[in-house]
C-alpha cells in the first residue's frame, strides 16, 4: 500500500513538474529554438492582442477572438508539456544519479610502492595522475585505471546490477568508476578525471536529454517543417489584400480577419510534427538509457537506425565467451567413461570456465559426481600458463590434461610413444572450430576432450532478422580462418574477420565507410579504440579500459555485447516514430485544407460551398473546430511519441508501405471526424 502511495505521489509531482515547466518554457528565448511553434507562439500573442483591442478600442465583445487567442496559447502549452515530459525523464534518472555521486575520503598516496603510507583528502581534492589506495568496503573517489592489485568492485550504483565485478591491472578491465564500492581485497588507482569530468558527471549530463545536439536528420526535417511555414506565411500574408482585391471585384462579401488568417496559418503550418519533434528525439535517448547504454549524443542514436554494416566480436557477443566441454573423444582400447573419470579428476582443482564444465560434463553423461578423495590421497595440479596443463597425482599415478603439445612433451619425457590416432582426432577437432585437450595418465595417453564455442541460443535468428532488415552482420575473432569460418558457418553471420588486429579492424571499417556504408561495432580494449574512434556507432564495455570509453560514442554499463543489436533497434525505432508522425502530420495539413478554406472564402466566391462537403456551419466554426483539434492532436500523440512505434523489422519499402497507410490514411481521415464533430458540438452548444 505504502508503495502505491509512493509511486501516485511521484507521478503527482512528475505532472505538475512538467506543466510547471510548460509554463517556464514560454519565454521567447526558449520558443525560438523550435521555428514552427514560434509562428504558433507569435500568433497567441498577436491574437491576444486583437482581442483586447476589440474589447477597448472598438467596444466590441472580442468574444471570437479571445477564443482563437486561448487555443492557441493552449497548443503552444501543450507542446511545451510533450517535450517537458521527454525531458522529465532525463532529469528523474540524472537526480538519482546525482545522489549516488558522493564525496568521499580518499587515501592519496605517493608511489604505488608504499601503500600504507598515505594522507587522507577527499575526493573533490584529487587531480589527473593522482595515485590513490582502495581497500575492501571503501568507495572508489574517482574515475582512474588499475596500476596493481585485483578485486571485486560493486557496480550497481551506475549498473543497477547486484553482482560484483572484477577489477584488475593489465589487460582490459582495468577501468574503474568513481562511487562504485570495492567489496574484496585492494587496488591502486591512478586517477584519469578531474572532478566534474568523471564518468559520473558524464552521465548525469547525457541523460539529460535536454542538452543533446540536433541530429542531422532531425535538423533537416526541422528545415523543411521551417520552409513549409515560410511558404504558408507568405500566402496567409497576401490572403489580405487578395480578399479586399476580390471583395472590390465582386462588389460583396468580407475581407479575412487577421484573427482568422493567423488561425489558419497555424493550421495549415505542420504544427503536430513541429511540436512532437524534440520530445520524439529526447525519447529515443531515454529509451536507450532504460538499456542501461547512455549515448554521447542524439546523434549516436540516430546513427544507429541507419547501420548496415555491423561488427561483432565473437567472444561473448555470439557465442558465451568460454569454451565448454561437449564430447570425450577416447582412443581405441580405451572407455568413454574411462576417459571422463580421468578427465574430471583432472579438472576438479581447474578453476577455470573451461575446467568446470568438463566436469560438468562428466556428471551429466556418465553421472560421475565426488569422490572419497582422501582415501586416494590425490594431490591436485592447478592449471598453470608454464606448463598449459592441470591434473592430478594418486597412489603413484600422475594424471595430466592439457593442451596437445604440453601432453606429448609430459608422455614422451615419461619413456611413453605419441600416438598417431590422437594426431588425427586432435586435427579433426581443431579444422571443426574446437580447442583439443589430451588426457593422459603416466605414459599413456587416453584420449581428446572436445571444447567448443558456444553459440548462443536464437543468435541465428536473430541475424536473420537484421538481415531482413538489410543489416550486414561480420564477426570479428582472433582465431584462425578454420575455426573462425566454422563459428561463423553456425552462428549465421554474413562474414567474418579472422585473425583479427587493431590495424584489419580499422581498415575494415574504413573500407565499408568510403563505399558509403553506416559501420557500427563494439569493443573494450585499448587495441579496440581505433576502430572504435572510426565507426559511425562505437559501443564502449563499462567493464573495458578508459581508452575505449573515450573512443567509442556510447557506453553499455551492463558491458553486454549483444546489446548492439538492441541500440540499432532503438535507433531505428526513433527513425520508424519521426517518419510516422511525418506522415501523419503533413497528411493532417491535406485534410485542414479542405476544411477551412471553402469556407473561409463563401462570401466572396459562393461557389465554394460545393466543397464544403463536411457542412460545415460556417467560417468561425470551421476556425474553430480547426484549431481546437490542432491543439488536441498534439496532446494525443505525446504517447506515441514518448513510447515509439511498434518496432517491426522488415524492408525500408514495406516501412514505407505501411507508414502510408496507417499513418498516412489515419492522418487524412482524423481531422475531417474531428473537425465535423468539433463543429456539431460547438453549433449545439451556441458558441458560433
């Protein structure tokens, strides 16, 4: 119940936020920013000033246009309360962000040499280069890397997840975050951010979606939306002296009101989409922060629903990032199940991925599980990077699995003969895709554990699905041709780069740019950077080196490759709401036309009234009707665009297909029902 209550009243104070905001957002210096809704906002205030001209200096009632004038004040509100809700979301997640920035005492230190001695400042007080100490249960002050030491770091301040993640010097997840928490052992930091530029300060300002920079497809539409209004603002500007020409002609009939050409012109200018635009933008990054990937720019996101070439990194983008026990491979003479026992003894003391799924195995196929190990008297070999193999020594027997060439080398020191047979199944395995471990006790070696990469489950469609969508997909790996195009093969991916270096990256992508391609890829080590730093969408790995995060153009904080697939989804999405709401908007404009202008014009030219094919009552109410669903467009359409069109993933042409006729029919049928109903109700209620 307490949660209920808490829940209603944030979205209380959400509401009257934003239309506190919708308020604040009427000055002139913020309504000129959006070119088409400052026509809107000039022409509330111009009718406004009509009005009360007609109710001071000619003593009329200025009922009519006081109207117009309130309606229109209402429209440019309403636009002002769809972009304040896209931003409140922003703002709601950056406050949140800001709590969980904290400034904390941080143990500086002179050289990473001499730990223990160290002055405590606080946080705000560091500066780039500074070396700092972190030990278990303390916060990390600032942003920096790793220079020594490994441990387990609580990220969920900035990842949401529960889970601990490893920190270590080298290698590439040697980045850590200010005001995330150590929970186990220590780490000596070299500080990279000055207070105000940390990761935190970085975020805080790209989920506030109100500072993002216009994309250029946005900045383009918002250009034509400006020359569409110019030209409908110098037509309603002749509509004056034209009418009183044509009045004089005809000898009868009204000249156009100013009231009734400044209502036309805003609508007849494409006021929805000019309305809807921003808030469509700032949506599509707040989307894309609820992934918990945060964009340096609505650019990015734009970006990515134009890609069509993507590059994955295999490890842990296609298949699960460590290979896994799936078949033992005996030799002639010997028992699979011989060779699991021997195996999985062998690999109790393996703490590796690798290690504990052959054990794994070993208990699902043959449902070997503990052993009475001290009655054995076993004296465990860890796996070492020396000798590339782990195993296990009982009652005189040495057990030992490894890689091919450490075990032959451990059997023929032993006086024991190599045989030809494991050669072949070690090949057969290797030309599959698959790491081969030997095992072998004493002299004798019993046969081949087969590890492979695991592809993971609905990977293959899920390339099929971007395919459809003319999606290139290539995965990138540093094994060699045959393995690389035996994963490729199962995963489904359109190609692969095998062997890959940080100089074949690049000029992978520099080569598919200058054929004019849209190149997105992820990465997280420092030899990932230049390519990242080349693609048009470069997706960062929080967990990943500093270097990275500064190449790349979005950051994942969950560091799950994958996700790429999903911002390109979300890109194109936001592509999918705009072109929609386009459609929409500009087929709206058609239907007003017909609308209001053969009314508009009865009294000079009578001949008109066979287009009034609405029955119209006549011009105020034609006007009014007109404007009041202007207005009330807008506010229906705010969830859609907050929220996006469904998502589908087909063909630009079916897109195109479609948006026509959903959105394009839709928006030619809705203002004639609502204007003929608005009318109705308006004639009924006598306010015309």
């Amino acid at each position: 119940m307490k949660i209920r209550i808490a829940k209603e009243k944030n979205i209380k104070n959400t509401a009257i936020d934003c239309i506190l905001q919708s308020f604040l957002k009427l000055s002139p210096a913020v309504q000129i920013r959006n070119p088409v809704m400052f026509v809107v906002y000039t022409g509330a205030i111009l009718t406004t000033v009509f009005g009360i001209q007609e109710l001071t200096v000619k003593n009329g009632s200025g009922s009519y246009t006081f109207i117009i004038a309130v309606i229109l004040w209402f429209t440019v509100l309403f636009a002002n309360f769809a972009e304040a809700v896209a931003e409140g979301r922003g703002r709601a997640q950056a406050d949140s962000l800001r709590k969980a920035r904290k400034n904390v005492t941080a143990k500086r230190i002179e050289s990473a040499s001499h730990p223990d001695n160290y002055e405590e400042v606080l946080s705000s007080a560091l500066k780039k280069g500074d070396i700092v100490y972190v030990k278990a249960g303390d916060s990390i002050p600032m942003d920096g890397e790793v220079i020594e030491g490994a441990a387990s770091v609580d990220e969920s301040a900035i990842t949401g997840e529960s889970a601990p993640v490893i920190r270590e010097s080298g290698g590439d997840r040697n980045g850590v975050t200010g005001g995330t928490r150590l929970v186990s052992d220590w780490l000596i930091i070299r500080v990279t951010a000055v207070p105000g530029g940390t990761f935190f300060d970085k975020m805080i300002a790209m989920v506030e979606g109100a500072s993002r920079k216009k994309t250029p497809n946005e900045i383009a539409l918002q250009i034509l939306l400006v020359t569409l209004t110019i030209i409908f603002l110098v037509v309603c500007t002749t509509l004056l002296p034209f009418t009183e020409f044509a009045r004089k002609q005809a000898g009868y009939g009204s000249v156009v009101s100013l009231t009734n050409i400044v209502a036309l012109l805003v609508c007849l200018a494409p006021t929805t989409i000019g309305a809807l635009l921003s808030s469509i933008g700032i949506a599509g990054m707040s989307r894309l922060n609820r992934t918990n990937v945060l964009a340096t720019s609505g650019r990015a996101v734009e970006a990515a629903g134009d890609v069509d070439i993507l590059l994955l990194d295999k490890t842990g983008t296609i298949t699960l990032g460590n290979r896994q026990a799936s078949e033992f491979i005996p030799l002639q003479g010997i028992t699979e199940r011989e060779l699991a026992g021997d195996a999985q003894l062998s690999s109790l003391a393996d703490e590796t991925p690798e290690g504990r799924s052959i054990t794994v195995l070993a208990k699902k196929r043959f449902g070997i599980r503990g052993r009475d190990l001290s009655s054995l008297h076993v004296t465990f070999v860890p796996f070492s990077a020396g000798t590339r193999m782990s195993g296990a020594d009982y009652n005189g027997v040495q057990i030992r699995k490894g890689a091919a060439d450490a075990v032959r080398n451990f059997v023929t020191g032993k006086g024991g003969v190599w045989p030809d047979e494991c050669s072949v199944i070690v090949r057969r395995v290797a030309e599959a895709g698959g790491t081969p471990l030997v095992v072998a006790e004493d002299k004798n070696v019993l046969g081949v554990i087969y590890l492979k990469d695991i592809v993971k489950d609905g990977i293959k469609e899920r390339f099929g699905d971007l395919r459809k969508m003319g999606i290139r997909t290539i995965m990138i790996t540093g094994d060699n041709p045959v393995t690389a195009a035996a994963i490729a093969a199962e995963a489904g991916v359109d190609d692969f780069l095998a062997e890959a270096t940080p100089e074949k990256k690049l000029s992978l992508i520099r080569a598919y740019q200058e054929k004019g391609h849209l190149v997105a890829m992820t990465g997280d080590g420092t030899n990932d950077a230049p390519a990242l730093a080349q693609a048009d969408v470069a997706v960062a790995m929080n967990s990943g080196t500093q270097v990275a995060k500064e190449a790349g153009n979005m950051v994942d904080l969950d560091s799950n490759p994958t996700k790429l697939i999903d911002i390109v989804r979300i890109g194109k999405q936001l592509l999918m709401t705009r072109g929609s709401l386009t459609t929409f908007s500009v087929a709206n404009d058609v239907a007003k036309y017909f609308a209001i202008i053969p009314v508009l014009f009865f009294s000079i030219y009578p001949g008109l009234a066979a287009l009034n094919f609405m029955k119209l009552t006549g011009t105020k109410s034609a006007i009014l009707s007109a404007i009041i669903y202007n207005a009330l467009i807008i506010v229906a359409l705010i969830p859609l665009a907050l929220k996006g069109v469904k998502y589908r993933e087909t063909s630009a042409g079916n897109l195109l297909k479609r948006n026509l006729r959903i959105y394009g029919l839709g928006g030619l049928a809705a203002p004639f029902i609502a204007i003929k109903l608005l009318d109705m109700l308006l004639t009924a209620c006598g306010l015309v």
